[in-house]
C-alpha cells in the first residue's frame, strides 16, 4: 500500500497566481470526520490542531465493552461512553464503499487483520489507525483533551477552551473551527405513554454489547434500521420472543426461516402499563420483560457558543449551508459529518475538502444572504414533501446529489457509478437477505471495477 496520491484535480479551482491563505483551524474530535479533515485542511495548507477527549484515535470504531450507568442513556449525570458498537459487529457497508476515496480501504496483511468484505469493526479501526499513520494525522493529535467551550470573541477569531487529562482548563485561539464530534453517542428514545409505571428494564441500542442479557427473555425492539436490522439477528438466537415495532411493518426484509417463528412485527407501540404489558398502535397486547429502543441518536454540541445562531431543534441543526455552514458564523464554524444515511467516509472527504477550499480562498461561498436563502428553500422543501424536521439531515434520497455538488464545487471527480451501483445494490440484498447479506453477494462486476479504480492509489 505505497502513499497515495491526492486527487489531481484537488487544487484545481484555485485561480492559478493566487497563493492559498492558510489558518490556524482547530478540529474538534479524531474520530474518522476529525482525521480525514485534518489531512485535507493540512494538504491545503492550513496549521491544525486536533482536540481528542479520549486517548487515541477512530471514535465510534473504538469499541469499548463498558456501558453507562443509565442503559437509558437519557440521565444527564450517567457516566458515558462515547461508542455504540456491539461486540459482534460487522460494517454494513462493503469495504470498498467504506474507505476515503484516495486512500481506499483494501485487505492488508497482518496479525488481527480482517480481510473479509464485510470487516468486523477491529477491521475498520485498524483501517483509520493506517490512514491516521500515513497521512502524519496523529501528530497534530491532543489526546486527553476535551473541548468545554468554543466560541467567536472577535471577527474571525474563535477561542477554544479545554480540558486537559490533569483536569486543568486553558484556551487557545484559532482562525475556524471544525466540529467533528460525531453524531452517535447522545440516544433518543421513543416516547412511550405509561413508561414511568412500567416494571420492565428499558436499555438504548447505544448500550447494547451482546445478545446474552437477553437469554429467556421477552424483548420488545423499537425501530428496523441499521441497528435495530442486526441486533435483531442476535436476539432471535436467544431470546424467547422479539416483538418489533416499527414505522412501516417488516420494511420488506425476508428473514431466515429458522428464526421467523420467534419474531412478531408490530406497528408503534401505543402505551405501557403498569402490570407489565405493552399495547401496540393495532391494539395487539403483549407482556415483555425489556424494551430495546433502536431508535437513533441526538444531535448534540454542548461546548458550542453561537448566542442562538446555531440551534438544535428537533434533531436539525440549523441553519446549515448544504448542512456545513451557518451562514452567519461561516467560515469560521463548520460541522463535519452531520448528514446520515449516507456513506461517511468519502463525504467527510468532500465536506472538509470543501471547508479547506474556502478558508484558504480557493473556494469562494455565497453571501451569507444567499446561504440563507437557500437554507430557507430546502427546508420549504423538505416540508412540502412532508418530510419532518427530524430528518432534515437525512440524505437517503439524495446522498448522490449531494456528493456531487460537494465534488463540483471542490474541483474533486464526480461520485463513481460503481458506487452508486454497489450501494444499491448492497441495500437490495441486505433486505433480501438480512441474515447472510456480508457473507453473500453477487456484485462481481462492480467489485472489479472498484479494484480498477483502487489500482490508482495502491500500484
Ligand atoms: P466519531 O467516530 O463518533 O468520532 C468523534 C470523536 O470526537 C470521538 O473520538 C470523541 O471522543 C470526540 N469528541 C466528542 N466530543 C468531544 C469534545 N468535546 N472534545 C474533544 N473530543 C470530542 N459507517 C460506515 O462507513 N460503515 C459502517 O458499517 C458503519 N456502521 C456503524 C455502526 C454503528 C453502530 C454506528 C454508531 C455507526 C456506524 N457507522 C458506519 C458510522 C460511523 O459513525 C462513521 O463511519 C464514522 O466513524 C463517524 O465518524 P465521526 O468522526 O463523525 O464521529
């Protein structure tokens, strides 16, 4: 896996004479968002520091045995923990989807090496640890350092306050800020009438590790989606019943014969009682021992200062430019990684690639009036095809348009067919085989096309 080349068409709307203006930008968070904007704003040539609470590097991919205090994840006061994976899993995504586009995320050779397609998520952390090396990201690294507040004191100047391992507080002043803290650690929980009198124990997917807690037992699962799809898988080997409820019963997935007598799907549920009982929305009634909410997580900034400019409400942060920018604060304040059901790693590409290009001047933003405009045109949008503020963020649909706006706007290559082709074609079979769809595919074709491209970057 010799160094790979940056795009050649990286720099490539910058007006030739022009040198590039470099910052002092602070990334906040060296999960796979935090290192792969570190090496584009780095490549772009601006100096960068890295604040990371924990101690090492890959976030979500650091998978941690412990779970919080409150399963809940709902007390403001429970000890935390930042990852949601589960000890068994795998990426849901084929490997050659997964990685940054000029640094793809091919099988390599070593000890603890995953090679299969489909990676267990050691895989994956090995994979970012690789990136992290090659691209001297660690260096610009502060481990142990947790950003408490960030916040604009002068025009165009933004103070940084951490807290570092000795528990001393200092603060530091940058040009721009670059939240990247990610998006899957806060839970949201369905809200259930009578839950308070309800005897049974309710846990978040957020602090779901292994399927054995749940031996014997009668579970009820709330939400089908990518969690809610897997941890049903394990919970069917052990548990005596699992009870899914869902927006649009059954999603279209086919399950494994063996297990389809154990599982019932429901629409949501209506309310809890007090006798133990939980009454579905089709007034089915079923007596559970614990209530599993695969439902998602909150958005989430609490170090942030914007005076208001920046909100969350109802899960949408806003105002966003194309889910970057505040239009008010920009460029100075940008959020990495926010959109979902999307493909993560090459967007993190595009979206800090584009955060680089205009805080060096290669790229220039509209004004902040048209930003808001436009800010203002997607959410009349999104309302007039009834879709609620909570998925504003959402990209299901439109996750191809928006890696190539990214890409035109950057001067970066359009998003590969191949990819559009195997992302869809890995959704169509995970529903047609939930149970065997990392182990069994028939995409040759474009795994070969993919390889063709990856030749670019590893021969
Ligand atoms: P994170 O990885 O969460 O990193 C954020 C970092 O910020 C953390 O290291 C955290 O410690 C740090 N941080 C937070 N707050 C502060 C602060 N105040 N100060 C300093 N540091 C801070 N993606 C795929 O491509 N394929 C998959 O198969 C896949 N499966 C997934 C399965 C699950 C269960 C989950 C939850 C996610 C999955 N994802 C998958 C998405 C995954 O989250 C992304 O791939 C990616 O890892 C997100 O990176 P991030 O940098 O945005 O956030």
């Amino acid at each position: 896996h010799p160094p790979p080349q940056p795009y050649a068409m990286q720099h490539s709307s910058n007006s030739q004479s022009q040198p590039l203006t470099s910052r002092r930008v602070a990334v906040i968070g060296a999960g796979a968002g935090g290192l792969v904007s570190a090496r584009e704003l780095g490549r772009e040539g601006h100096s960068v520091v890295v604040f990371e609470r924990s101690s090492q590097i890959g976030g979500t991919w650091v998978y941690s045995p412990e779970i919080e205090s409150d399963p809940l994840g709902v007390d403001p006061n429970r000890t935390r923990i930042h990852s949601s994976l589960y000890k068994s899993l795998r990426t849901n995504l084929p490997r050659e989807l997964m990685g940054v586009r000029d640094y793809p995320f091919v099988p390599r050779e070593g000890e603890g090496r995953d090679p299969r397609r489909f990676p267990s998520h050691l895989e994956v952390l090995k994979y970012l640890e690789d990136f992290a090396n090659e691209f001297g990201i660690c260096e610009l690294v502060r481990f142990g350092t947790e950003v408490v507040s960030a916040g604009l004191v002068e025009v165009g100047k933004w103070r940084v306050r951490f807290r570092c391992e000795s528990g001393d507080v200092d603060d530091e002043m940058f040009d721009a800020v670059v939240v990247c803290v990610g998006n899957y650690s806060q839970p949201r929980v369905a809200e259930i009438p009578g839950i308070d009198e309800w005897p049974g124990e309710q846990i978040h997917s957020h602090n779901y590790r292994d399927p054995e807690p749940f031996r014997g037992k009668v579970v009820i699962l709330i939400g089908f989606s990518s969690s809610g799809t897997d941890i049903s898988q394990e919970l069917l080997v052990v548990a005596k019943e699992v009870h899914i409820a869902c927006r649009s019963a059954k999603t279209g997935f086919l399950l494994a014969e063996s297990v389809i007598s154990k599982v019932s799907f429901h629409p949501m549920i209506k309310s809890a009682r007090k006798d133990g009982t939980v009454v579905f929305e089709d007034g089915c009634v079923v007596s559970a021992d614990v209530i599993l909410h695969c439902t998602g997580y909150k958005y989430h900034f609490p170090f942030l200062e914007t005076n208001g400019i920046v909100t969350v409400d109802d899960n949408r942060v806003g105002p966003l430019y194309k889910h970057v920018f505040p239009p008010a604060l920009a460029p100075g304040l940008s959020f990495v990684g926010l959109p979902f059901k999307v493909v993560p790693l090459p967007m993190f590409e595009l979206q800090s690639n584009w955060v680089a290009g205009v805080l060096s001047k290669r790229i220039a933003l509209p004004s902040k009036e048209l930003m808001l405009a436009d800010v203002k045109a997607f959410y009349a949008d999104l309302e007039a095809n009834g879709k609620p503020k909570h998925r504003t963020h959402e990209m299901s649909d439109c996750m191809v348009e928006y890696f190539n706006w990214l890409a035109a706007t950057c001067g970066c290559p359009a998003y590969e067919e191949w990819r559009k082709g195997m992302y869809d074609y890995t959704h169509v079979n995970k529903r047609a085989n939930l149970g065997s769809y990392r182990d069994d595919w028939h995409d040759d074709e474009l795994i070969h096309q993919a390889y063709e491209e990856f030749r670019k970057y590893t021969t």
